[in-house]
C-alpha cells in the first residue's frame, strides 16, 4: 500500500474510557470500534486497501473540505479532545472538534458509547462533503442504514448507532457537496432519542468534556521535564481503560504489523495483566491512583475465578477467557500487510509472570491510605494461593513475556517475577502484623531467588542468562533492578548490561531478544526495551547519554505525541499496533527519573 495514501500510524486517538476512535492528519475517523475495545470496528478504514480519499473508502467518517490546502492539527491543551483546521485553496478555513463526552453528572461519570463532531466554519465559506460510512462484518460492508427527519440509524455488528445532527440528514446520505455557513453538531451514539437541541447540548458536553480532562491532569504529580510528554501519555494510557470493568487494554489497535509483511500482526485490544502492572505501576509515579483502584477490582475477579489454579495471561475486558484467535477476511490490513487477526491465542499460553504481576499490582492497597479501600486481611488471604502458585511455578518453563508460540524453557524474568510475589507477601504480611505469614514467605521468597542465582547465573559467560542453564539474552533482565532483585551496581548486573548492549542494542534502540522466533529474526525494536535500556543507563551512572537517548525517542512520537511498539532501527519508522501502553508507560517513568527535581526550579 502506498504510503502516500495516508495508511501510517500517525494517528490521534480520542476516547472516554468506554469508547475510542483513530483519527488520521486528514481529520478522517479510520479506526474505532463499539461498542467496546474489543468488538467490531465501525471505522475499519485503517486496515483496509482502498484510498481514505476515493469513491470506494469505507469504514470511516470524514469532513471533506473541496480543494482543500492546509491541515493544521491537535489536541486542546490537557485533553483528549482533538482539533482539526482545515483551509481550502481560497483561504476559507473550517475547524473540527472531535470527541468522546466524559464529565460528571448526577453523581457518576458519563461517558456513553458516544462520539461528537462539532464543524464550525472560521473563515469565509468552505465547501465540505460530509461522509459516514461505518462498516459491519469486520469491513466487509458499509452498515445498513434507515433515517428520519433528523437523524440516521446504522445497524454495525454489535450495536446500531444513531447519529443525531442539525445537518440535512439528505446532505448526509447523499454526501452532497454543500456551503458551511453555520456550524454543525453530530452526535453518533446509542440508538436512542435525542431529546435537547443537538447543538447547543454538543457544545454543552464539549465544554464539560474539557473541564474533567483539564481537573483530571490537575491532580497529576508529574516531574519538571518533559511535562507535556508526560501528560499526553498518561490520558492515552487513561484512553486505554475499559473503566465499566477495570480492564486495561494493551492497545487499541489489532493487527498492525511488528514490521513489513512480518506475519507479526497481533490483537492487542484485551487485558494483559502483565502490561496492566506496568500501567498501573507508572500512573502510580503520578500520582493517578484512580486507575489503580479500579484495576485491583477487575484483579480480584480474575483472583476469585481462578480459585488458587492457573491465571492465562490476558483476558477481555469484561473477563472473558476464551479469546479465540481467527482471521479478519474482508479487510486486507494496515497497508495490505494481513492478515487482520481477530483474539489472541496467548490466552492459551503459560506465562509464570503473571503471578508475580497481580501481586505486585495490589500490593501498594497494603500500604496506600489515600485509597478508598485498602487491602485488608482478608484481601492477604485470597493473595496467598496466588502466591503458592508462583513457587509452585518459579522453575517451571513457559513462553515467556515475550509470548514465544513454539518453544518452551524456564525464563529468567518469569522466575524472577514469582520471587516478587513471595517476597511482596511478606511484606505485607508485616504490614498487617502478621508475624507468622511475613516469616513464611519471606522464606520462600529466599528459596526462589536461589533457585535463580544458582540456575539463571551464567558462570562461564559472567552474566545472567535469560533461561536457566542456558546463555540466551533478553532484555527482560534489566528489570531484575527495577523489581529489587538486585542494586544497579551489583557486579552481576553490570555484567549482565555490558552484555545485553553488546548483543542487543541496535544503535540507540534495544532489541527484546536477536535469536530467531516463530516468525524469523527481529527486524524491528521494542520501544519498551530501548526505555529499560535507558533506565539502567542513569542507574550506571551514564545519565548524560541516557537523557540523549530519551530525546531521540521523544522524537521519533507521532503527531499526537504517542509511540506504537516497535521502531525501525534502521529508519525509526514506528510499527505495531498503537498507542502501545508498554511504550507510553517508559515514556512516563524515564522521564520521572531524568527529570530535574521541582526543587531546582524553587
């Protein structure tokens, strides 16, 4: 697919932790799905071959200006909420609004399964078309649709949408070209009346809409450096929430390929608990302890079904447990690089880490006094077989965080993350006084790591290896320092840096691994890895070339100022299915370490 057709991922996401959308540079919706994450997209423009521009696009809803000249995009300041100005050949120049309604109202957060459009013209009088085609089927069609005097009913896979405007509905239909003399509202939502004038009620939601975002940031503790960076990516990382339930999704993309025609296209709209630590673990540096308390909810349910037995690795975000991965076959994918997978068969996967994970999340409920429920004895309780059954696991094989689909060995990180989750059990365990309970896991937290000294440890090559008895790298072994296995400076993981960037580094980006895989041999970097890497340079001392590093990442976001998760070390274009959470969250937390303290500033 030519690049020129504007398939790329520089994309800006909207969404209100119910429902989301894409929005490409030409100011087109290309990718949403609703009315969940995980359903069928009703804008699938994204993955499918046919120019956004040309008669036989589908899947997306656009503003089409005539002879248009100029687009100027972004978000209003610490919001969500996207603008889009666009001047045509003459100088007329329109400008959109588009969001996802969220503010408080009678006691709660509304935030329906709703998108807004507010058009408005600035300058002089452009021409504009306006084209709504949302798709069912996985794209294999334009929705079906019936209309009224008002209104327009599209019947997509997994709900009927109605768009309510002040438009002519027949401007719609037919995508009459026409003047924007005045603005308009749309308001795509619930197949429900819509009883209060659109537009001045649009202009309502926008207004409150702003405000939420605007306190919500308010209320961020974030570092002196890199503020707006930071704030971008931590109300995308908000984006990501399926706030009904408490499920943090990966991304909110599926099937964006790792790197051209790689086969790596993966559905990345569900829960991973493991991606779901490491979100939680970042807003937490931020003082964001509102996602934190709604994911320990959705853990607990997970904990609750599991009844002390083995926990898959992901999830859906209403806790489904079979995630069954099939093909997507109407739509060609991001630049005809299919397939478009549909689920994820890593739910079938053993993945020891993720013991270590739910615990690691929860534990901070031990100690946080802000939280509206701290953890109490009980909660300990119906931690502990989570615990029993990460040294039950500690020295078993899996596939790894990595989610290998045809090998099996005893990962390093996964042993290391099960030591975790004995060793915060006991420190809990004291916490609530339980004298006992803290003396028997911290014991077991002493057998695991061992276990992992004596097997992990390569004595020949002086470095620790990514499975037991073996000598693979990983680039999973710089968070053995971020889980407090060992200091930065223990001789072990200086050894063990020197050798990760003499094997993995790829100019100013980290590899997860270079061996081969199911699909061949990386060709692309994983972003979270270059942010480790980044990470562990500062903790060595070498901050000056960990800052370096970190503004070549800054440099590499798109438009909207986000990452995917994975970049070309060869020509730093982005891959992989986006915004990425993992790669959003070492945004957060390099710049939380490198940043100057407030304190110079004062």
């Amino acid at each position: 697919m030519d690049k020129s057709l504007n398939k790329s991922l520089d994309l800006f996401p909207i969404g209100n932790c119910a429902v989301s959308a894409l929005i490409d540079t030409a100011g087109r919706f290309v990718w949403g799905c609703a009315p969940r994450v995980d359903s069928d997209p009703v804008f699938s423009a994204l993955l499918d071959n046919a120019d956004p521009a040309g008669p036989d696009a589908k899947g997306l809803w656009e503003v089409q200006v005539d002879r248009s000249a100029e687009v100027r995009q972004g978000y209003l300041r610490n919001t969500p909420i996207l603008r889009t100005e666009i001047a045509d050949e003459d100088g007329a120049r329109i400008e959109i609004l588009d969001f996802a309604p969220r503010y408080q109202q009678f006691g709660r957060i509304f935030r329906p399964t709703a998108y807004i459009r507010l058009i408005r013209p600035i300058i002089g009088v452009a021409r504009v078309t306006l084209r709504l085609r949302p798709t069912a089927g996985w794209g294999a069609k334009v929705a079906e649709h019936t209309s009224g005097s008002n209104h327009i009913r599209y019947l997509c896979s997994d709900m009927t949408l109605r768009l309510t405007t002040d438009a002519p509905v027949s401007h719609i239909l037919e995508e009459r070209t026409f003047r924007l003399e005045q603005p308009i509202a749309m308001y795509l939502g619930p197949d429900e009346g819509f009883d209060a004038p659109v537009g001045p009620t649009c202009e309502r939601m926008l207004r409150d809409t702003e405000a939420y975002w605007k306190n919500w940031v308010r209320g961020l503790a974030i570092p002196l450096d890199w503020q707006t960076a930071v704030i971008r990516a931590a109300i995308t990382l908000k984006l990501c929430v399926h706030e009904e339930t408490g499920a943090i999704v990966a991304a909110l993309t599926t099937s964006i390929p790792e790197h051209a025609d790689s086969g790596r296209n993966w559905d990345y709209r569900y829960c991973w608990l493991r991606d779901a630590y490491y979100v939680v673990q970042a807003l937490n540096r931020l003082g964001a302890v509102d996602i934190l308390e709604n994911y320990l909810g959705y853990l607990r349910n997970i904990v609750d079904r599991a009844a002390g037995g083995h926990i898959q690795p992901l999830f859906g975000v209403g806790f489904e447990e079979m995630l069954t991965e099939r093909f997507a076959p109407d739509l060609p994918g991001y630049r005809g690089m299919g397939p478009v997978r549909v689920g994820n068969q890593a739910f079938e996967h053993i993945q020891n880490d993720v013991y270590g994970q739910i615990i690691l999340s929860t534990v901070q409920a031990f100690f946080d006094e802000r939280l509206l429920r701290p953890a109490t004895v009980e909660d300990f309780e119906a931690l502990e077989p989570v615990g029993e059954q990460a040294y039950r696991m500690h020295d078993q094989p899996d596939a790894s965080l990595w989610e290998f689909r045809g090998r099996a060995n005893v990962h390093t990180y996964s042993s290391a993350m099960c030591w975790a989750a004995c060793d915060r059990l006991g420190n809990a365990a004291e916490k609530l006084g339980l004298k006992d309970k803290a003396a028997f896991w911290n014991g077991r937290a002493a057998q695991v790591r061992k276990t992992i000294e004596d097997r992990a440890w390569n004595e020949e090559l002086g470095r620790f290896s990514a499975t037991f008895e073996g000598d693979a790298l990983d680039a999973s072994l710089l968070q053995l320092v971020d889980l407090r296995f060992h200091a930065a400076d223990d001789p072990r993981n200086v050894a063990t840096l020197k050798a990760i960037e003499e094997g993995l580094r790829r100019g100013a980006y980290l590899l997860r691994y270079a061996i081969p895989d199911d699909f061949g041999s990386p060709q692309t970097a994983f972003n979270i890895c270059t942010f480790w890497l980044i990470e562990a340079l500062h903790l060595s001392g070498r901050s000056e070339e960990a800052r370096a590093l970190f503004e070549d990442m800054l440099s590499r976001r798109t438009g909207a100022g986000l990452l995917s998760e994975d970049i070309g070390f060869a020509d730093g274009e982005l891959w992989g299915n986006y915004p990425q959470t993992y790669s959003l969250v070492g945004l957060i937390n390099c710049a939380v370490l490198l940043s100057r303290p407030w304190s110079s500033v004062r």
